[in-house]
C-alpha cells in the first residue's frame, strides 16, 4: 500500500482567502472596472451638453427693431450700388418709413394681411378691397401694396396670404413664369389693389407705363432666405435687378416720405454690419452691429 500524503496545514497567523465577489481582490477589481464605465458615461453626458445644452450662443436672436431694419437696408443699398447717401436723404429717411412685422418671429404667411391693414388702418376696406374703379380719383393700374419677391412661386405663396383682401378686387400676378406681357397689362387695365411679382417684369411693366405708382404705399420686399440660403438680396441676377427697380422708381419716394418698406423676412444676425457704418444726419457716425 502507498503512503498516504499529509494533509496540507494552514501556516498560522494566514487565513484562507475566499474566492469568487467576496474576495477583496476581486472587488477591487470589480469596482475599478465599474468606476471606469461610469466616468466614460458622465464624460459622453458632459460633451453631449456642452454641444447641445443650455448655450446662450444658441439662442435665437431678437427680432430687429425698425431702425436695425433700416439700416440694414440702406447699408445693402449702398454697399449694392456704390454709393454714400447724403446726410440730406438720411435726415429725411425716418424710421417710420419701417412697416414693422418683425415681432411675430417665422413670420406666418397667413398673418400677413393683418399686418397690411394695419398699415392702411381705418381706409384698409377702402383701399385694400374695393373693386370698382373710381374715374380721376384710383388710376387703373396703381397698386396700393406691391410685393417684390424672387420667384413666381414665392409670389403667389405671399398672395396666398391676403386671399381675403382680394376677393372683389382680385390681385395681379407680375412674373414671366407662364404669364405673358401683352396678358399683364390687359389686367392693369382696371383697378388694382395688391400686386405681386419679380423684380425684372415689375421694372418692364413700370418702363412701359402699364403699372401705375400713384397710389403706391407698402413695397414688401421679400428677404426670406431659400433651401440654399438665397434670398432676393443675395441672389446675384435678382439681387442686381431689384436694386436697379428701387433705385429707378422707389428710392425718392421713400426719401420723400410718401412710401413704406415691408421687410419680410428676418435679417442677418449681424456679420454683415461688422466694421460698416451709416452716416446719420448730423454728421456722427454710427457702427451697425451696436
């Protein structure tokens, strides 16, 4: 028979270590590898805000007061044609020649008509929706409200907005989309209220003396930006045409005071203004992005 070997004796002063969670190495372990995860997840959290999170930067930018608005206009005006105004026009281009609707942010098409019979204020019904033609007191042809957009498309989406102002007298559509000119100044022929079109055939249909400015009161100039971040201001062949229409036929009168400018749409947030100035009618100079 073999000899049996002795069992293994516990040294004294040792006790056994236990396996599995309960052993101190074990839990150390465990923790350690715990801890790592849940930092990695606080430090995906913390980016995650830091992009996303409460960030003044991120916050829209308040709408702009008429007067921003008017000195953006005429800070494009000049910057588009070359030239300084006068401290004489300055003085005389106020505020007021501001149709503000900037405060309704998005600013929703279908709200447009109560902002333009707000313009007219009581005389709205009598300007806007009369359809019968008054002889030596309403020219044929003479819209009280012209809007300026960059696209035929974008002219009746604007339409679509005072479809209740229209309905007696119904408003003409100025663009070369699948409207022929001979067709145009058939319409103008009779009494017309609001009137909607492109820069170039709003020029020809002036230039021809088919569409009348007397009775002229609001241009809205449409600057919505589109998918491609274009607008009637930065769209290089429409931007130089509506310029030359306005400097031809609406600049004097807003000068004069007798023409209102709708700037539909939201301005820039202000790089553009970054190291430009206006002239003010007393001779100081005022930067555009204070």
């Amino acid at each position: 028979m073999g000899r049996l070997k002795p069992e293994k004796t516990q040294k004294p002063g040792r006790t056994p270590k236990p396996f599995g969670p309960n052993n101190p190495k074990s839990q150390s372990k465990f923790k350690k590898k715990t801890n790592t995860k849940n930092t990695a997840n606080r430090q995906i959290k913390t980016k995650t805000t830091s992009v996303t999170g409460n960030n003044k930067n991120n916050q829209p930018s308040p709408p702009a007061s008429p007067s921003q608005q008017l000195r953006y206009f005429l800070s494009q005006f000049e910057s588009a044609n070359g030239v300084q105004l006068s401290s004489l026009e300055l003085e005389s281009i106020k505020d007021s020649c501001i149709l503000d609707v900037s405060q309704e942010l998005g600013q929703d098409v279908m709200k447009l008509e109560k902002h333009i019979k707000e313009a007219f204020g009581a005389k709205w019904k009598e300007e806007l929706c009369e359809g019968k033609h008054i002889e030596g007191k309403i020219e044929a042809g003479s819209p009280a409200v012209l809007v300026v957009a960059p696209s035929a498309l974008r002219s009746i989406e604007l339409l679509r907005g005072m479809r209740t102002l229209t309905k007696e007298c119904h408003a003409v559509k100025l663009f070369s989309k699948h409207m022929k000119i001979d067709e145009q100044v058939s319409l103008l022929m009779n009494r017309v209220n609001i009137a909607s079109g492109t820069p170039s055939r709003i020029k020809k249909l002036i230039d021809i003396e088919a569409l009348g400015l007397s009775r002229l009161s609001v241009l809205l100039v449409d600057i919505h930006t589109d998918v491609k971040g274009y607008s009637l201001l930065s769209l290089p062949q429409v931007r130089d045409e509506f310029w030359d229409l306005y400097k031809n036929y609406f600049h004097q009168q807003l000068v004069k005071g007798d023409l209102r400018i709708c700037l539909y749409g939201p301005i820039p947030n202000g790089n553009e203004f970054k190291g430009k100035s206006v002239e003010l009618a007393d001779g100081d100079r005022e930067q555009l992005d204070s």
